[in-house]
C-alpha cells in the first residue's frame, strides 16, 4: 500500500578513492574515484521507511550532480507518494521538462543524472512500501500499470504504447517459469575486474586465474590506449582462458570512426564478441559505420553507458549501429526510462547487455535486466549483465553472485542503501577517508 507525504530530501557527495589502486581505469578515464550523489527520500507515514537513491561519478563533479538534485527537490517535496506513482508519467515529466533547468539538459548531463538520483529513490521507497525487491514489483506490475511509468514522447515512431502493450501482454505467456529459472540459476553475468588498463601484467594474471577458479567464462578487457600494448595483453588474457570462454573488448570512447575500425581488424585474431563504445557515445552514424565495417569479422559493437535518453537509443536502433544494447541505471531517466529502452530493444530483438560496476552499479541494474528476462525478453541468447567486484561491502543489500550468475536479490527495494557507516567515512571532503589524503596532498 503506497502511502506518505515525502516530508525530506537529503543528498550527499560520498567518494571512494579508487584511483590509488587503478580501479576502473581506461583508455579515457585513467584516474577514477568511483563516486555517488546519495540521495535519501523520508515520509511523514508511520512506517519510517526511507527512499534510498544514487547516481554514479567518478570523483570531481559530483558536488555539481549534488547541487542539480538540490535544484530539483522542490518537485518532489510535500508530494504524496501515492499521487507521485499514481501518474508516474506525469511525475517523470515535470522532473525532465522544469522550464528552466531543461535549458541545461534536457534529458541529458548532470541533471538527467541528478533526475535518475531522486528516482531511484522513489523507487525504491516504493518497492519497500510494497514489500517487494524492485525487480518483483515490475513483474508482479499489471501491463498498463506499468506502461503508466514510461513517457513515450519522443520515441512513438518506433514504439507507441500500443505496440509495448502487446510485448508486455506476449510476455505474459512462461513468466512463472522464467521467473523459477531466475530463483534457480540466476542471470549470467561477465567480469571487468579482471583487465582494467592500469593493472599490471602480473594483476591480471592473478586476477584470470581466481576468476576462472571462481567458474567465471565471460571476460571483459580494456583496449584503445596503445595498440601494441592491446596486442600483447589481448593475447596474454585470451592464453588464460583458452579458445573457447567469451572475451569482449572495451576502447571507452577513444577512437575516430576509421581508427576504431583499423584498430579492431588487428585486434580480430582474438576474437572478441564485440567491441564497446569504440567511438563517441554521441556518434549514431559512426556507430553504424563501425558494426558495417566489423560485421564480416564476426565482431559487434556495443553501447549505452554514455548514451544520454531513450531518443539516442531509439536512433542507434534504427542506424543498425549495435548489436548489443548497454542500459545504465544511473545515466538513464531511472526505471522509467529504462522500461522504454527495454521495450524498445525487444522490438528490435536486439540483447539487453547492462552496465554495471561503479558504486552500486549492479545492484541496481540486476533488477532490471531480471524484469527484462521474466516479461519482456524471454531469452538468454547473447545476454549476460556486466559484474564488476569492487565496494560491494558498503551496501547493507549487496548483489549475490553464484556460478558467475545475479542471483534475484530478495530484500524489499532496490538495493540502493548503502551503510551509514560508509558513508560518513567517505563523504567528501569531510569524512575521515578524504581529510586524511587531502591532508597527504597538501604535504
């Protein structure tokens, strides 16, 4: 039963400094502090429970996203939460369409992620209010209910809601068994963890070893900095895992359309499954190029991290410029938006491969692509989410792996809360964690 007025909205910049360790870093992004604007959303209902969100940064401008969510909270104070997932569609476009913050979006940017912050938040006060962990509540979710939360403006050329009502509706028929499937065995899922660009030869050795001991067959490297360098770790990881376990690549946006093409023809002999964001995430055409291009070597390209809404996504769809779609749970308009990308995937019978690591990155996103499974997709072919081991044990709900698989988590919401704990120690620049190094710096 949905029910309070939210009577509280609290943001907060909390910062982990991965950048010591070489955590996440890419061709693009060398140095990065995996980093969160938290939001908390508290009622005046008698229950106490709180709406937990986030988006992910990676360190310096989080205090921007911060200040966007500040900028908009006057949308969701003092509103009832039933009136807010009453017309949820109404609600997601009064956030996305403010008449003046929109000039600094709209959609797309630091407040689109500040919008995806105070989102995830609703959301998930309202799958605890329902007693269910997020992804249930979608599956359990009547079709038009559910078509309630998603604004089609901007996408009806290829989707109306019609069309999605009828995906919905076929996606009824196995939904218990799929959902069975998923309590059984879990979503298979692929690792990063393994090969960021600024391990050493001997880190990921190390690292390939434990994983494949671990039962992992899906393995993802980072390319684009320097072309004999991918060479020899590409061959380094490929002898680790043998001819027949899954190798993916990932050049984080580093190359011009004809370099990304070059680059990957050298890079084929490995034989990846595909190559991602091979260009800039803005580039529709030169994403299309490159799948042409790579098509006769057995290579696809994959995308959406970066990708600002669901208009980008729409058009990468109708340009044939992917072959494997990258939602994101904090780039997109939240679950809202994500639902329109899904539905829109599935017409094009294109897979839904998620982005995830960051800061509670797959504990978002593995509710979504589960939903994707039970009632949109219905298949497993070509589909894994993204896992990345990194700051799990700040959550007071981390993801379960088992066998290299999510398993569906079972607590009410999202698994957005992180521990108290955590946070006070890596706020930034106050908490204990950053006033030691800032002070190092200083020295």
């Amino acid at each position: 039963m949905v029910r309070g007025r939210i009577s509280r909205l609290s943001v907060r910049d909390v910062r982990f400094p991965t950048s010591l360790g070489g955590h996440g870093s890419d061709a693009m992004h060398t140095d990065p502090d995996y980093s969160a604007a938290y939001v908390v959303l508290e009622t005046d209902a008698e229950d106490g429970l709180q709406g937990y969100g986030l988006t992910f940064t990676l360190g310096k401008g989080t205090e921007v996203v911060v200040c966007a969510v500040n900028a908009l909270a006057h949308h969701v104070l003092h509103k009832d939460l039933r009136d807010i997932v009453g017309d949820f569609r109404g609600f997601y476009r009064q956030l996305t369409s403010d008449g003046q913050l929109r000039w600094i979006g709209p959609e797309k940017g630091v407040v689109h992620l500040a919008t995806a912050a105070v989102l995830n938040a609703v959301w998930d006060l309202w799958a605890k209010q329902e007693g269910k962990p997020l992804w249930k509540l979608l599956v359990d979710m009547d079709p038009r209910t559910l078509l309630s939360c998603i604004d089609f403006r901007y996408i009806t050329d290829v989707l109306t809601e019609e069309e999605a009502y009828e995906i919905l509706q076929k996606g009824q028929v196995g939904k218990k068994e799929r959902e069975g499937q998923m309590l059984m065995h879990g979503y298979p899922a692929y690792t990063t963890s393994c090969a960021w660009l600024g391990y050493s030869d001997d880190t990921l050795k190390q690292l390939c070893t434990e994983a494949l001991k671990d039962g992992w067959t899906r393995f993802k490297v980072k390319v684009g900095a320097d072309l004999q360098d991918d060479i020899r770790r590409c061959r380094l990881i490929r002898n680790m895992i043998g001819p027949e376990k899954t190798l993916m690549m990932d050049a984080n946006q580093r190359w011009d359309v004809p370099e990304a093409i070059e680059w990957m023809s050298k890079l084929a002999e490995f034989k990846p499954l595909w190559i991602e964001e091979p260009t800039s995430p803005d580039d529709i055409l030169g994403h299309a190029a490159i799948s042409k291009a790579l098509a006769p070597l057995g290579i696809g390209v994959a995308t959406g991290e970066q990708c600002h809404n669901r208009v980008i996504f729409k058009q990468l769809l109708q340009a044939k410029a992917l072959q494997f779609l990258q939602i994101d749970s904090c780039r997109l308009g939240s679950v809202n938006e994500n639902l329109s990308v899904l539905l829109m995937a599935k017409k094009f019978e294109i897979p839904v491969c998620p982005h995830a690591g960051g800061v509670g990155l797959c504990e978002l996103v593995q509710h979504l692509i589960i939903f994707d499974f039970i009632s949109v997709s219905a298949s497993l072919k070509n589909r894994m989410c993204e896992y990345v081991d990194h700051l799990h044990e700040h959550f007071r709900y981390p993801v379960i792996i088992k066998k290299a698989s999510y398993m569906p988590p079972k607590d009410a919401g999202y698994s957005t809360e992180m521990k108290e704990e955590s946070i006070k120690k890596h706020q930034y620049p106050d908490g204990e964690v950053w006033k030691k190094l800032l002070a190092a710096q200083e020295n």
